[in-house]
C-alpha cells in the first residue's frame, strides 16, 4: 500500500476524487430539480448547469488539475529533490571515503531522492571502473539527465489538460451553435431569444470553463517547470561538490 501511495498519479487521482466529489454532487442537484419551464435566475451554478456534458467534463480536467498542482507542490520542491540530510551524510562518507557505505545509504528506499539516484548511479561507475573520476562524471550526466526528464514527464499530464480544456470548450462551442440552427429551421425561422438562449448559453459557457481551465493550468505548468529547472542546477552543482574527493586518485 505504501508503495502505491507513493506513486504521483494515484496521489493526484486520490485528490482530484475528493475535490470532484465535493462539486459534482452540488451541481447534479441543481440540475436534476431544474426543469424546463421553471423560472431561470442567471446564477452562477445555472450558468454551469448549461455547460452541459462537455462542461462537467471540463470542470473534471479542472479537478484533475488541481489535484496535480497539489502533488507537485509536495514533490517538486528541494527538501524531496535533495534533501539537506542526504547532503550531509553523503558528503561526509565521501570525504572518508566510505564508498560502500554511501552506495548503501543512496539504496535505501528510505531515501529517495534526485540526488541519492545521481550519486548512486556515480559511485556505482566509480567503484568498478579503472579510470575513476572521467568514467564516474559520465555516469552523473547520464543519471541526471535521466532524473530530470522524470520530472519533466511528470508535468505533462498538465500539459495535457492545459490543450485539450480549450478544444473542449471550442467543442461545446460548436455543438451549443449546431442546436441554435437546429431549433431555428425546427420553428420555421420562428424562433425567440428564448427558444435561442439554452443552445447559446452552452456555447459560451463552454468556452468559458475550457479557457478558465486552461489558462490557470499552463501557467502552473510554467512555474513548475522553472522550478524544475532551479533545483535540477542547484542539485548539480552539489552533487559537484560531493564527488569532487573522488577525482584524486584512489
């Protein structure tokens, strides 16, 4: 269970359910007591309720969003890329030269972290190759690269949304348009502002939640990806400094 847990999807899955259990349901009330000839008052959740199947799917990206936000503000930081405590262990089992006990400490899944998976990945290079300090500094590249490419892919999942919440407000466009015609050749060109609103209020509801959706999204995917990119240069740069005792000689 605990490894389960410490997936981020199933984080952000657990998170958005909550957060789409507590707005759905209010909705769905609404709409199921609103009929067709009762009075409308322009409120907000009408407003929502008009949106109609395009809309709630749309406002579960919004949920699903924010439940990521969540999981990448919890994760994407420094006391989870690297840690001060692993800094200073591994530091200094390193300047002792205590290999076997540094590549034990970074196997410790009690330990995850950026920087123990880069360190590892160096001293494992560094302990069975002849050449020591070029042959480990490749293997940090290497694993670096590759850490940070994990990071990355975890936000493409808000990149996702952040596309496809405006195309789905642009479809709810076009369907809210297609019953306006319709219900305008059904009335023989006879129809009212009344007969009109429904089809249009979908349209630009639609519209609406998709880039109320997407703008906010983008711009978090932006700053997660800056902060990505600030604690990737600042775990290099100590990770660096870790390793540098390991380029005298053996």
């Amino acid at each position: 269970m605990g490894k389960l847990w410490n997936s981020p999807l199933v984080r952000a899955g657990i998170l958005s359910a909550v957060l789409a259990i507590l707005v759905l349901p209010a909705l769905a009330r609404g709409a199921d007591t609103q009929t067709e000839g009762s009075r409308r008052t322009g409120s907000f959740r009408e407003a929502i309720q008009d949106g109609g199947t395009i809309g709630f799917i749309i406002i579960l990206l919004g949920t699903a969003a924010i439940g990521l936000a969540v999981e990448h503000a919890l994760t994407i930081r420094q006391s989870r890329v690297m840690p001060e405590e692993a800094v200073d262990e591994l530091t200094k089992m390193i300047k002792g030269r205590k290999i076997d006990d540094a590549i034990a400490y970074c196997e410790n899944r009690e330990h995850p972290s950026l920087l123990t998976n880069v360190v590892l990945a160096g001293l494992y290079r560094y302990r069975g190759s002849e050449y020591g300090y070029a042959e480990y500094r490749s293997a940090v590249e290497e694993a670096g690269e590759e850490q940070t490419n994990r990071l990355y892919r975890k936000t493409e999942f808000l990149a996702v949304i952040g596309a496809i919440a405006p195309m789905l407000g642009l479809l709810g466009t076009v369907q809210g348009m297609i019953e306006a015609f319709n219900t305008i050749a059904m009335t023989g060109g006879a129809a009212t502002p009344a007969d009109l609103a429904s089809s249009i209020s979908k349209a630009l509801v639609t519209t609406f939640e998709g880039l109320v959706v997407a703008i906010p999204t983008l711009s978090v995917l932006s700053f997660f990806r800056s902060r990505i990119d600030h604690l990737v240069a600042e775990a290099g740069s100590k990770v660096e400094q870790m390793l540098m005792p390991l380029s005298r000689a053996k």
